[in-house]
DNA sequence: ATAGATGCAAAGGCTTTGCACGAAG
DNA sequence: CTTCGTGCAAAGCCTTTGCATCTAT
C-alpha cells in the first residue's frame, strides 16, 4: 500500500488520541485537534476553526467542522461553553477545571481557578440538596491597565 | 374619547413603570410586564411569556414579545440570562444580584447570593486588572432530595 | 397630528441533518 | 468490503427586521 493521506507532518497530532476515543483517523480530526493543540488561542468557534483551516488550503467543509467538535466534546478532548454573543466556545479539556474572564474590549478570554469560590458552590449546592453537574462563572469585564494586552492597539 | 383600550384590569402592572422609562403605555407592555409580576416561574422565555399571553387571549404577535423584552431589558425592568439550552430567559430586576443554580431533571431555576464568592470575584478581577461590568454563575446539578420539589412525580 | 408600537412574514445567524460519495479499518 | 466520515445543500431553531397599519399622547 503506498500511503498518500497517512503521511503524518510533526506538526500533526498523535492518531492514538482519536482511536482511543472509538474515532476513526482522519484528516479532518487530526487538523481540528492540532489547531487547538498549536493555535495561540485556546478558545475557538466553530467559524474560527473553518477560518483557520481555509487559511491552511485544509479543504474541510463547516459541517465537518460542527461534527468533530461535537464529537470531540462528547469524546471528552474538548470542552464547549457560551459566552455572550450566541456562538458556542471550544477548548482543550484538560481536565482542570477553571473559570472565565472575557475582557469586553477585544474578546480575548483569561482562565481563572479559586478554590474558595469553588468550596463555597459546592456549600451552596449542598446545602439546598442538590449535586452539581455541572458549573460556569463567566465574568465580563473591561480591562483598566493601559498596556494590557487585551486592548486595542490605539 | 369611548375609552376602549384605557380599561386596567387590577391584575394589571402600574403604567407609571413604564411612563418613567420613556415607554409608551400599551396593552402587550403591561400584560408582559404583569406575567413577570404575577407569574409563579421567575424566569421566563420569550416563548414562555407568548405561550402565556396566548393562553389568557391576549393576541399580541412574538415579535412584539420579543422588542418588549428587549426593550424591557434596556429599560432595567428586566435582566436576560442565557442557559445551557441555547434561549435567553429573562426575570424582574429587582436590583440584587444573584446567582443561578439549574435542575437537570426539571429546569427548575433557583437563586442564590454567596457574600464570598461575590469577593473573590473582584479579588480575582482586580489581581489581573479588570473592571468587571458583569458576571454570571451558572451551576447546573441535580435534585438528590426524594421530597424536592424539582423531581418529576415518580 | 405625529412619533412610536404592533403584527405579519421574511430574513439572519448559528447549528444540525439528509443524502450520495469517499475514505478508513 | 463494510462501516464510518465528509461535503454540500437544505432545513431547524431562536431571534431580529422591513413594512404597512394602527395607537398613544
């Protein structure tokens, strides 16, 4: 068998992660998976994921896009959230949790994690009966530093 | 002038909310505003408050429901917040804020207001120099009460 | 009288799905 | 060779908008 499409650049991410999932191997996963391994940014849309993948002549159509990521987050590979504007937000899971904090001025996103806020949800959820599943705190915000880098160049 | 439309049932909300806003009185105005009032769900859809309104014969169109809402919105009579589901849900602002805790079983909403987690969040915003402007907790769980009220009859 | 509100239907934005073709195991 | 993945276009769901009509002030 000459091998054409499992010819494997560095850049590519490893094919085991997808077959130990149940995934079969293809180009499109492997792309999808490699932008957010590589991509400086650690949370995507689908339409930034299309974009990027344009960018790099990868012809995968948007459709392809919505399914892996899907498939990904019920894989466990990626985690989805929204933010405020509709459109849903991936990133890598990598099994910590933290929360969000979306600096209003340019979108860029900064991860958080405090244990405190942390303890006292699970007080709060214990204390009226209920087993949290799941939890998100979004805080939007403005960033203040003149030279942050969340601001527009201006 | 035969008043026809000036009649205000009691259950009506008081025009003078919305004359202050700079929103004209209308009919579809109070009865929206007048289900949040009196509705025993707080937290409404779009939807939601079009179904009621269609079930009392109140013929108002869902555009109309959805430019109130927004409007109601802008005005601060209401607040908007968007749960795993995809459909903004809105409830009364009474100017406190608060926290949402959902049931998975039955979408119930209940409220909640933690002091400390409140200040680790300014901590956590002011630490990395951001202005918060807004900030949403979102903790999705389950009932694990047999008597709880969320539980479906079993 | 006049600015603003409403209803309907059409359009928009994001996401999912049906189907025929193509690739992976 | 069989199962699963892909691309395209169409459809779905929630929400917004254009337009002609109607209403509050």
């Amino acid at each position: 068998m000459i091998s054409g499409t499992h010819f494997q650049p560095s850049s590519m991410s490893d094919p085991k992660e997808l077959r130990s999932q149940g995934l079969k191997v293809t180009v499109p996963r492997l792309k999808v998976l490699d932008l957010f391994k590589h991509s400086p940014d650690r949370h995507l849309t689908a339409e930034d994921v299309y974009r990027k993948l344009l960018d790099e002549h990868s012809d995968v159509g948007l459709a392809t896009v919505y399914r892996v990521l899907t498939q990904f987050e019920q894989a466990g590979l990626l985690q989805r959230t929204h933010f405020e504007g509709g459109k849903a937000v991936y990133e890598l899971n990598e099994g910590t949790h933290h929360d969000h904090i979306v600096c209003q001025q340019c979108g860029r996103v900064e991860e958080f994690y405090d244990a405190e806020i942390e303890k006292r949800q699970l007080k709060v959820a214990k204390e009226r009966g209920f087993t949290i599943r799941e939890h998100q705190l979004h805080i939007y915000a403005d960033c203040i530093k003149p030279k942050c880098p969340h601001r527009p160049k201006d």
